[in-house]
C-alpha cells in the first residue's frame, strides 16, 4: 500500500501523547467525511513514531506503522475512549541514538538525531497531501515544525489539562472534569465515614484547569494549583475550618501534580525524561497529606486529622468519552475537512467564546495557556473566585 492516489487525494491522522477520551470520535468524523468528499485516509500508528519507523520500500510490511481507514473500521471505534490508532511521546526532531530505527543507524548516529527529512520522505511515499496530527502542544509543536517545512498542516487540540494555547477546548477536558467529580463525589463517603480529610492529585503539569473546574462546581472545598505556590499552613488551616463546618466532618482539596509548595519545586516520581523534556509528574499528593496530618494539630486543638490521600491519575482518562467529548470531536474532524477542502492549511481548529473557529497553527509554539490567578483564583482562600460569570465561555476561565 505504497503512493496511494485518489480522485482528490490522501490525508494522514495520527495521534499523539497522553490517550483521551474523544480521539477515536476525531477519527471517525474525519475518515467519514474525507470519504465522502473523495479523499483517501491513512491512519498513522503510534503517533510520530509510526512514520519515522516506516521503510519506503514497495515490499515491507508497514501495517504496524499505518492503516488504510474506512467507513467500517471508524464507526465502532468512533464510540470508545482512547485512540485505536495508538500512541506515543515520540519527537522526531530529538531522536536519541538507541531509538533510531535499525535501517537509519548508518544515517542516524548521533547522541540526538533530527529525522525530519525522512519524515517528509515518508509522507510523501505515501502521497499524502494533507496531514492532521491531533494532540497537545508537545505533539503539535512539531506538526508546526512540518509545516515550516512545507507539510501541508491541519492540527486539532487534545489533551486532559486543556492548556493548549489558542482555543477554549481540548479533546478529553470534559471527561476527565467529568470524572474527577464523580470520582471525588464516591470517595467523599468513606472521607465522612471516618472524618478525614480527602487529598485527591489530578492531572495538570502546568495549568491548573483539572483541579480549578470541578472545584468550582462544588467538589472540592480547596485546590491547589501550578500557577501559584501555596503556603501548607494556610491550606491545612482552610482544610480544618472546611471540616469542622462539615456536619460530616471531612474536607477535600484538589492537588494539580504540578502544584508547588511555597519555596519548593515540582515533584516527580522519577529523573527520566520523555523526548519533549518532561519528567514524570507524581507524589505532591502524598506529601501534601502527610504535612496535613502532620500540621493539622495545631488548629483541631491538638489532634491530629489522618487523610485519604488518592492520585486519580489515567481512571479519569480511560473509558468512552462524555457528550462534550463526543460532540466537540465530531466538530473539529469536519472543521479541519472544510479547511482542506478549500484549500487552507496551516491552522489549528478551536473552540474561542462560544465559537468553533480556527487559527494560525504556531500560535502552539508562540505563547502558554494557564490559569489567569488574577481573575480566577483567590490566592488566600486557595479556591476560585465565584463571581463575574457574565458573558464568561462555557467552562469559565479557558478563554484568553
């Protein structure tokens, strides 16, 4: 399956990073309506891994590096959460020595190796026209990367944190709010069961969306999030007022995992990094409870309060996607087949104010998306503001 040609021609998916729910939904609405407009769909596999480990070669076998996507194949895939299509944190700009595929190591031998150029070899032994990666600034901000280099690009925004600049929406924000509600709504029985507080870590590395949103509709009396640093006394002071104005007797607080002590750094699980130069997230939960129980004395008149301590992590990513996460997809697999069908490319398709729209694609590259603290967040009760939601988005504080 080598130089695919149609009528109108060939355009590539993929997909990359973390899984969400909505991906396959994305999938689905593009193959169909390429279909039906004469274009042939490809279905790149493991994200940019699957086209930098593919050989131009008329007699390999590359089905584990791409699929020919049709009608049949999307439509049961297009009700299930995660991607079919697979994924992977693959950069192929920053290809480390041992992860050069076996048949470039004689090209390819440097520490670090930029394989663009067999990228767009690649893609164009497929014929591909057109090419749509869906993802998170990581994943996207190469997509710019080929575009610079003349690909023909179509990019849609995923990822649980929603911190992708120039939209209000991400594929997979609603699931995973959806989630962390409903996940802290059944844990909140054993936290009043034994009068506890409930210490519950949430993605977001950098923007503290996951933790802001559903506190704000009333699951969580506290967070704490990426973009501020909080003092621990304040918040266990907060966290025993919650709890003994409780009838229950429990309080929880929301901890983004790229929440920061006051005067502390990050915490990760681990000193190994991924190919965009992130280590693994992990653990403020845990420290976070223990310094609760630790302090928390000091204002229950000397006794100490023990915690439920959660880390929610991939349960709010797993499973089918929610409405939002099947209906926003939808919209953006067939915004991206209006651009290709006139012609445009270079852009990202969003979600601004209310609107679905599209923008200059390296607007990724060119700025970040975080929680404005000024308007949104109240720095000494560590919790949203609830005030001025006239004419506010949707989902409140995801607009630039």
């Amino acid at each position: 399956m080598t130089n695919i040609k149609t009528k109108k021609g060939v355009i590539a998916i993929l997909t990359g990073g973390g899984d969400v729910p909505g991906l396959n939904p994305a999938i689905r609405a593009i193959t169909i309506r390429a279909g039906r407009e004469g274009y042939q769909v490809i279905g790149l596999r493991r994200g940019w891994a699957g086209i930098i480990e593919m050989k131009r070669d008329k007699g390999f076998d590359n089905s584990n590096n791409y699929q020919i996507l049709t009608e049949e194949i999307v439509i049961k895939a297009g009700r299930t959460g995660g991607t079919f299509l697979h994924t992977s944190r693959t950069r192929p700009s920053h290809v480390l020595k041992a992860d050069v595929p076996k048949n470039l190591q004689d090209t390819y031998n440097d520490e670090v190796n930029d394989l663009t150029p067999e990228v767009i070899k690649n893609l164009d032994f497929l014929g591909v026209d057109y090419l749509i990666p869906i993802g998170g600034d990581d994943t996207l901000s190469y997509g710019v990367r080929l575009y610079k280099e003349g690909v023909k690009v179509v990019a849609i925004p995923k990822t649980m944190d929603n911190d992708v600049p120039g939209t209000d929406y991400c594929i997979g924000f609603s699931t995973c709010i959806t989630r962390t509600i409903m996940m802290t709504d059944s844990l909140r029985t054993s936290a009043g069961s034994h009068e506890r507080f409930l210490v519950l870590e949430v993605f977001g590395r950098y923007a503290g969306y996951t933790a802001m949103l559903p506190t704000m509709a009333g699951a969580a009396n506290r967070c704490v999030i990426p973009e501020y640093k909080f003092d621990i006394e304040r918040l266990t002071e907060l966290l025993t007022q919650d709890r003994l104005k409780n009838p229950s007797n429990y309080s929880v607080v929301l901890i983004s995992e790229g929440a920061m002590f006051e005067g502390g750094e990050m915490v990760f699980e681990g000193g190994v990094k991924d190919a965009y130069g992130h280590a693994k997230l992990g653990g403020i939960g845990d420290l976070v409870s223990a310094k609760l129980k630790e302090l928390s004395p000091k204002y229950n008149n000397g006794k100490a309060i023990n915690v439920i301590n959660q880390k929610l992590g991939y349960l709010v990513r797993g499973g089918n996607p929610d409405a939002i996460d099947s209906i926003v997809p939808m919209a953006y697999g067939n915004l991206a087949l209006d651009l290709i069908l006139e012609g445009i490319h270079g852009r990202l398709v969003v979600l601004k104010n209310g609107r679905y729209d599209n923008v200059p694609v390296d607007v990724v590259t060119s700025s970040k998306k975080v929680v404005n603290i000024e308007k949104h967040y109240n720095i000494d009760r560590l919790r949203p503001y609830y005030k001025s939601f006239e004419m506010q988005p949707l989902l409140i504080m995801t607009s630039e």
